[in-house]
C-alpha cells in the first residue's frame, strides 16, 4: 500500500495504564470488551485514494478470518477484487494479496506477501501495529510506539496519539450504525527521509467492533517523493459484520 493509513489501521483506548506497550490514561465513558471474529467472517470493503495530482483511485478488496485463537487473536487473508494494477504517477496503490497475523486486541503483529519477483516478503510490527488495548473507554485517550521490519530490514519507527469520542450515527452501505469514533495521528519516516504524518478517524460499530468507515489525510515533511503519493483515503465497509 501507498501509506501505512491504506491498510488496516485504527486505534482504541481504554481508563487506567496498561501492562501492554501503550500508555492510556483518562476515560470515563462506556467500556467496550474486544470481540473475536468469527471463523470464515469475510467483510467487504471499498477504498477510495485521492493523491497529491487529484488522481482518484477506486479500489475494492475481502477480509477472510482463517483461523481463531482460544486468546482473541487470530490470521486472516486479505485480497484485492477485480483489476488491482493501480499505478498511477509511477506509484503502485494495488491491494495486495496478504495473509496478516492480529492480536487480542485487532492489532497487526505480522504480514506476508508475495512481491512482483516471486519472493516471499514477511513484515513484522514490534511489538504490535496501531491500537492500544481492549478494553477501550470512551473518553480515553493512548500514545505507543512501533517498529515495522521485513525480511530482517532496517525497522521503521511509528508512533501513535489518540482519543475515543463517544458512539455516533455512521451510514454505510453496509447499513446504519452506533459507532465509536477513534481520532488519532500517526508519524513516520520513510527511508527516503519523507516523513508522513497521517490523521485518522476510525468508526468502529459498538457490536462487533468491525471499522465501518476510515478517513485518513496525510501531509508530508522532509524529502519531497519524486513519484505521486497518497494525501487522503475513504474505506467503507460494504457488508454487514
């Protein structure tokens, strides 16, 4: 993907500090419990990428849990639908093919894929992706600090600030829910010396916890990218969880 914002990202918080690697404070609001996926759960989604030339790109892709562990955690397999060769400004906005290993919490510890030259590549986020832990409580608010590497790169540091709004009305065209509203930022540096910062805003349906909608605008700083990149992005969820 084009910005860490274009996969799978989003945040929630809970009251009181937490043993994980995050730092939560604050929250006086309801208290959500995480709930597992079911097995053989597919969502479907559609992403919708503005860049920096105002270049539209429309994307649709599946989530697909393989498998569920006693703990909470659990693998599923992401996929793009349709045509997915997406390059546009010589920047490659495809949906890939990745089997994507998640905690107790939702959050990604580890993704794989196959590149264009047939190699197997296996990117690890230390200690986990985006998100602090469950149980989140509205008013909260969390900051942590990763590291993503693959096939035994030099990691990247991403560091995450954020806060939990009370439920709100989201309609999709999966339908109407009561969704939580994640607010955060996230900054990091890419090798080229282009740092991105990226503001979120995550709607998570207070049932199942599923991200209905995600809007993501990002500015950069530093070294300017030679080829296009992503300033905004819109996932909507397509089907009901």
């Amino acid at each position: 993907m084009a910005t860490l914002a274009l996969a799978a990202a989003s945040g929630c918080g809970s009251s009181g500090m937490s043993s994980d690697s995050d730092n939560q404070s604050g929250g006086s609001g309801a208290s959500y419990a995480w709930v597992a996926p079911p097995l053989n759960r597919t969502l479907s989604f559609t992403l919708r990428t503005i860049d920096n030339s105002s270049n539209t790109i429309d994307q649709r892709y599946t989530e697909t849990v393989t498998s569920v562990n006693a703990d909470g955690s659990f693998t599923q397999l992401q996929q793009g639908q349709g045509n997915q060769t997406a390059i546009v400004n010589g920047t490659n906005y495809s949906v890939l093919t990745e089997t994507i290993d998640l905690d107790d919490s939702g959050r990604t510890t580890s993704y794989s894929y196959t590149n264009a030259a047939g190699v197997l590549v296996t990117c690890v986020e230390a200690p986990h992706g985006l998100g602090p832990s469950f149980p989140l409580r509205v008013g909260a608010s969390w900051s942590l600090s990763f590291t993503i590497s693959c096939n035994g790169s030099t990691p990247i540091t991403y560091t995450q600030q954020g806060a939990v709004d009370a439920p709100e009305s989201v309609t999709v065209a999966a339908g109407t829910f009561s969704a939580i509203k994640l607010l955060s930022t996230v900054v990091w540096t890419d090798p080229n010396g282009t740092t991105h910062t990226e503001t979120l805003t995550n709607w998570r349906d207070v049932v199942t916890l599923v991200s209905v909608q995600e809007t993501t605008a990002v500015t950069i700083s530093g070294t300017v990218p030679t080829v296009g990149y992503a300033v905004s992005s819109d996932r909507e969820l397509q089907t009901p969880p």
